[in-house]
C-alpha cells in the first residue's frame, strides 16, 4: 500500500473536482481519497509519498501513435496530405529498419515521462511487438491491416493474422491485442469486413484513420481529384472502395477510435455515441494539411474526444504536454481555461472511455494510473489546468497500476 500526498488533486472526473490538501490510498487500485492522518491510520504499514507542494492528476492517455516511423526528422515533406502520402510510401520501409529497438524504446521513455501511462500503438509491421509488451507503459496494440488488390485478400489477411497472432502471445492486462482498419482508401472492404468481424467475435478496439485530407473526401465522394491521379500509377481507372458512409457503417456495434476526421462534418451523425470516439492530432494536422478539426461539430454532436500525438512520420515531438499546447493554440475560438479542462479530460477521463479502460479518473475502484507534477502557484484553482498544461514539460513521478514508474 502507498499514501500520496498532495497541493492539488485533479481528479478529471465528470465535474473536473480538484481536491485541495488531500490524499490517495493505492495499491494497484485506488482505496480511498482522503485525509493524509485518516488514511495513515487506516494503512498504518503505507508507504508515503509527500508531495504537499504538488500537483496529482490522472495519468494521460495518448491513443494513437505510429513507433515505427520513429527514426523520421526529415526524411518526410509535409504541407500536404497527399504529398506527404507519397513520401510515406518512397521512405516507409527504410524509416521502419532505421527504427531500431533503441529508437522506439527512447520514443516510448519521451512519452512516458510527459505523463503517459497508456499508448495506443498502431503497428505496421510487428517489428514494435515486443519493445512495446515489455515496456513500463501500458499498450493497446492496434495491428494494421490494408491492401486493395482483390486477388490479394486473402495473403493480406494470412499476414495481418501472423501479426496478430504473434501480438496475442504477449497478452496482459498492460499489453492489449487490437486491430487497425488504416483507411477507406487503403483497405479493400473484404479486409475491412474480416478484421472488423475478428474484433466482434473477440470484443477487440478498433482504431481508423478517417477523412483526414479534402483529398480524400473528394476521392470517396465522387471519384475525383488529384487521389484519382495519384492511384491511377498503381490501378488503371481506380474507383472508391466506399462512401464515407458505407465506410462507417460496417463499424457497427464495434467499439472503435476514429482519428484524425478533419473533413468529416457531413458524416458525424452515422457515428455510434456509445461506441465511437474522435481521435484528434493537432500538430499532425496542421503539418498534413490546412484545416483543423471542427470541435463546435464534435460538441454539438455529443462525440467522444481525445487527443493523440500521431507518430514522429508526422509530429516534430511526442512529449504529451507538447501536443495539449498545440491544440490550445488550433481552437482558440474557445475560452482558454474551459479549453484547457476540456483537453485534460479528452486526455484522461474520456480516453479511457473510448478504450474501455478502468482508469483515466483518480476515484475509488479505479486503476492506479497516477502522475505528479511540479507545483504552481495559483490564486484560483480554475487556472489549474491550464497553468499545468503551459507550464509543465514533465512528470515528477509517475505510477502504472500501483507501481512507480522508473525512467
């Protein structure tokens, strides 16, 4: 058992309570909020952390990220979508061999000392299985699948299955097996109809990435634009393999993260509110394109958020705080303070919704995922969150379920 003390505790439940002079019991599960001298009589053995001049809030959560290509500095250009694809596609391979077990370990050490306890890892090629099932963060490992060619199903599927199988023999509580459907134009819908229904017959997450580019919006919607061109040099007189809305409709009843979704106003209405969340990178999308994500439509259609890094194929830092700033920054038609409380909550509370997760809130009963951050001096515990967000690069200390996380 182990009691941490705390200045502030923000617990990013529903109502963002911030406690004040207050203290956690914890095991691998939180047992209770409280009063350091109560809680110190109720676990007399405990060991005591005193961090009486500090912050605590739940640990983060960053969804979606891509280690393989964590080698990238400037190997990729960017300011457009599909020219960014392009060189993605020329460099993908030599970017993945230059990723070395050293790379991604550094990669994941950077996000965990930001505050992360939680990753979800979108793994192209397996070669991140391992580095990630033996990490100090906790997993949820999204194994990709795509292809196009119709005569190459089913050694696509055969492949996507050696990866999966594979990630399954290092299944934990901390390493979870899951499935990525990588796009509407990169994922034939036998590919897409195969792995969705694996991950209904074995209650698997899902992740996609979903209109992230006008360019593919115009492609899905009517077969045109420079996505047309640009396919042409693969598959003579190439046509959509979905509508957007047929995209969406084989996730039915699959509890699935939607990332990126900067075009996709028009096609809010077919999500699930119960089972799809949004999945929103700043810096990416700034980097790919010229628009950002419409977060009034995301609100006003009661859709889940939360806010990932992407990978370094498309981010310039996978620091955790890094990202929070730049979507600060991208939705400044929203007062400041609500946007910061907003952004811890999609980052903690919600996130662990969208991935079905018992943590993301410091409450009883819930997962021990716990950081401690350097305290601020604030007049009113409302600037709280956004005074931790401009001002915090990196964790004091950091817990995973219960135990204390050594960098």
């Amino acid at each position: 058992m182990k009691i941490i003390k705390a200045k502030y505790i923000i617990t990013c439940n529903d109502e963002f309570d911030i406690l004040q002079n207050m203290s956690i019991a914890f095991d691998e599960i939180i047992r209770s909020i409280g009063k350091f001298d109560e809680l110190v009589l109720m676990y007399p053995d405990a060991e005591i952390f005193d961090f009486s001049n500090d912050i605590i809030a739940a640990a983060f959560i960053n969804p979606h990220t891509h280690l393989e290509f964590s080698s990238n500095v400037s190997s990729l250009d960017y300011g457009d979508f599909l020219l960014w694809l392009k060189s993605v596609i020329s460099f993908r391979d030599s970017l993945s061999d230059e990723a070395k077990n050293l790379v991604m370990k550094e990669a994941i050490t950077n996000i965990l000392k930001s505050g992360v306890s939680t990753i979800g890892e979108i793994s192209s090629f397996g070669k991140d299985t391992e580095i990630c099932a033996n990490s100090k963060a906790r997993f949820v490992f999204f194994n990709e699948i795509l292809g196009t060619n119709d005569k190459a199903i089913d050694e696509c599927f055969d492949k996507f299955m050696t990866r999966f199988n594979a990630s399954l023999e290092y299944k934990s509580d901390k390493f979870i097996p899951a499935i990525s459907v990588h796009s509407p134009y990169s994922t034939h819908p036998e590919l897409t109809k195969k792995a969705l229904n694996l991950a209904r017959e074995k209650d698997l997450l899902v992740s996609t990435h979903f209109l992230e580019s006008e360019h593919e919006k115009m492609w899905l919607e009517s077969g045109s634009g420079e996505f047309k061109s640009w396919l042409s040099s693969f598959t003579p007189n190439p046509t959509p393999l979905y509508s957007p809305s047929e995209f969406l409709a084989n996730f039915s009843g699959v509890r699935a993260l939607f990332t990126h979704c900067v075009w996709s106003d028009d096609y809010l209405e077919f999500f699930d509110k119960n089972l799809h969340s949004v999945t929103t990178c700043a810096v990416s999308n700034r980097l790919l394109g010229q628009r950002r994500l419409n977060l009034n439509k995301i609100i006003e259609q009661n859709l889940s958020l939360n806010i990932a890094t992407d990978g370094l194929s498309s981010n310039i830092s996978l620091n955790f705080f890094d990202e929070l700033r730049a979507f600060l920054w991208t939705h400044c038609e929203f007062e400041l303070n609500f946007l910061a409380k907003f952004a811890l909550l999609a980052s903690t509370n919600w996130a662990a919704r969208a991935l079905n997760l018992n943590l993301g809130i410091l409450s009883s009963g819930r997962i021990a995922d716990i950081a401690v951050y350097k305290g601020l001096d604030v007049r009113d515990s409302a600037q709280l969150a956004t005074g931790l967000i401009l001002h915090t690069k990196e964790v004091k200390k950091l817990f995973i379920k219960g135990d204390e996380c050594k960098f």
